[in-house]
C-alpha cells in the first residue's frame, strides 16, 4: 500500500471504482476513460510500480493479473472476436500511473501499429 497511489486507494476502497473481479491478489475495475468498448484495467493487489518491479518475490501478483484478465475476456463474451492486452512502462511508454495495470481493450476493431 502506497498512501499516494491512487490505484492502492481503489484497492482500499477510497477512491471508488466500477469493479469488475476481485480476489486475494487482484481488482479489475472499468477505465474511467475508456478507449474501446470494453476497458477494464486489471491491477495487483501489492503496490508494484512498474513492469521493471516484478521478480521471483512478486510473481504471483502478475500470474493473478492475466489469470483474472484472462476469466474477464471469456465473461464480458470479447473472446470470440479478438482483444488486446497493454501495459504501459514509464514515460515513453505512456504510463500515467505508477501502479502496474493491465489494460483489457476489446469491442471493436484495434489498429496496429500503435501511436
Ligand atoms: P496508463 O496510461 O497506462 O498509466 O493508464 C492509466 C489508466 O488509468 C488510464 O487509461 C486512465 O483513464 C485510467 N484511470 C485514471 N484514473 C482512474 C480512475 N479513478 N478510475 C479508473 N480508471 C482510471
Ligand atoms: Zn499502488
């Protein structure tokens, strides 16, 4: 828990947010601006800041994050057609908030290359 975090302050429930799934070791809740149809943000329950924090100690909390982002694609029925997994990483990489956060984008067709 990161007192200034504002996805530690989801999880605690002082911030509020539309939640999705939750379990021991992650929260999904829809993004407040959402870019697609379906934009679900899957987080881990432990204060991770980036991608560039994951090791042996916390690998757990990223097999949770695609486990449950994984059970939400089947139940919000984007499976058939198709999804996209992100995850931003530092400043080039567009990431805004400095918890680790899966985004699930799905609904409609993606383009690729990226911006
Ligand atoms: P990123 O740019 O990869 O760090 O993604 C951060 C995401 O968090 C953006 O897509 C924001 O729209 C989203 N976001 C910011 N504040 C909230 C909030 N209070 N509830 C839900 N999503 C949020
Ligand atoms: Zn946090």
């Amino acid at each position: 828990m990161s007192e200034n975090c504002l996805f530690c302050n989801i999880i605690s429930g002082t911030v509020p947010a539309d939640k999705v799934d939750e379990n021991d070791l992650a929260l999904a809740f829809r993004d407040i601006n959402p870019q697609a149809p379906a934009h679900i943000l899957v987080i881990p329950k432990l204060h991770i800041a980036s991608t560039l924090e994951l090791n042996d100690d916390n690998s757990q909390y990223l097999q949770a994050v695609t486990q449950m982002a994984n059970a939400i694609a089947k139940n919000e029925d984007l499976s058939d057609q198709g999804f996209r997994w992100v995850i931003n990483t530092g400043k080039y990489g567009g990431q805004t908030v400095d918890h680790l956060h899966l985004h699930i984008l799905g609904g409609r067709q993606l383009n690729w290359p990226p911006g």
